[in-house]
C-alpha cells in the first residue's frame, strides 16, 4: 500500500469515527443552555409503606431522569419497573400486581419554580419553596401540596429536597385494588393507602 493511499484511509477512519461519536452524543436528551439536568446518581426517591398499621418499610427508585428548564419548570420521569424494597419477590409484585408496568412503566412528576431566585442564590445558601407538584401516575393526574429546600451546593449544582414528605393517595392515582391486591398474597391485614414520598436530587447546569 503506497503511502499516499494509507494517509486517505487513516482520514477516511477519522471521520467516520467522529461522526459515530458526534451522533451518539446528540442522541442523549440536554436542558436547554440557562437551565438545569438531573444528576441521578446522585439523586434519591424514596417511599414508605406501612403495614398492619404498625410496620414501616423504606423502598426507592433508583432510576430517574429529569430536567429543570431555564423558566424554572421541573420536569422528572421515574421509571417504576426499577422499584426497590430489598426483597425480589416485592419488587416483582410492585411491578406487576401494583404499578402494571408493562401498561405504565413511568410516572412524572412536574412543578414550577423561581428560576431567577434559584440563579440569585449564593453558594452554600438555600431557600424554602411552597408549590404544588403534579403527578401524572397509573394513567391519572394529581396535584399535591409540596414543600421543598433548593439549596445551591457548587458554582455549578443545586439541590432540591424535600422538607416535608410528599402524600401520595393510592386511591386517587387508581392503585387501591392493587393494594388491595398486595395485601390478599402477602396474608396481611392491612396496607396503607397513604404513602409518605421524599426526595433528594441534585441539578448540574446544563450547557456547561
């Protein structure tokens, strides 16, 4: 192979790589530049259940997604068939019995915010935030009273957590034969249909 003809190839090979690498990353979804990005990993969604009335267990979903725009809307999509309570088998009925995943796999959770008041603070400050939060579960819409803490941890990331827990009404979003159904195979008397939610989610400004 003459010099020349392996110089095109190396070319060539650059940019097909380049492209393949430029496609891959406009593939992954961004908040618009002036707006913010959940960094799930080090994000937490947690619920209560409560059982004959006295036992408390603590259960999370571990896989979330979302995004704060730079108007200050929160957009945040949990995907349900990654409950965990710690025990298999739970989580199997949680997902088929409780939630039917396969006919709702997510649910999303929306709320509007201050965006110039979250810009404004310095780091290491926090404010305290009353405002409804909407969740679209289960095929069903709801609005619920929150309360919340934004607090500006790093130049570039801010923490939004709850400060009171979030109520969630199984009977409201459609989910009351299923608890129903949760308690019959699990041989409980009881399951409680309110369900304390709290959340810990770290934003990284977007476009940085």
């Amino acid at each position: 192979m003459t010099r020349s003809r392996h110089s095109r190839l190396l070319l060539a090979a650059g940019f097909a790589s380049a492209a393949v690498i430029g496609h891959a990353a406009d593939a992954t979804p961004k908040a618009a530049a002036g707006g913010w990005t959940l960094a799930a990993t080090d994000s937490r969604l947690a619920f209560v259940s409560i059982k004959n009335d006295a036992v408390g267990e603590v259960h999370r979903f571990p896989a979330l997604g979302g995004t704060v725009d730079a108007s200050g809307r929160l957009a945040l999509e949990i995907a349900l068939d990654a409950v965990e309570t710690g025990v298999p088998i739970r989580n199997e009925r949680m997902r088929t019995t409780l939630f039917d995943t396969a006919a709702h796999p997510t649910a999303k959770v929306s709320a509007q915010v201050d965006a110039a008041a979250v810009r404004a603070l310095p780091v290491g400050a926090s404010l305290s935030v009353a405002t409804p939060v909407t969740l679209s579960l289960h095929g069903l819409s709801g609005e619920l009273p929150g309360e919340f803490r934004i607090t500006h941890v790093s130049a570039q990331q801010w923490r939004v957590s709850t400060e009171a827990p979030l109520i969630v009404n199984a009977a409201t979003f459609g989910l009351g034969e299923g608890v129903e159904a949760l308690r019959n195979v699990a041989k409980l008397q009881a399951i409680s249909a309110a369900v304390p939610v709290t959340a810990s989610l770290l934003f990284d400004l977007s476009g940085r």
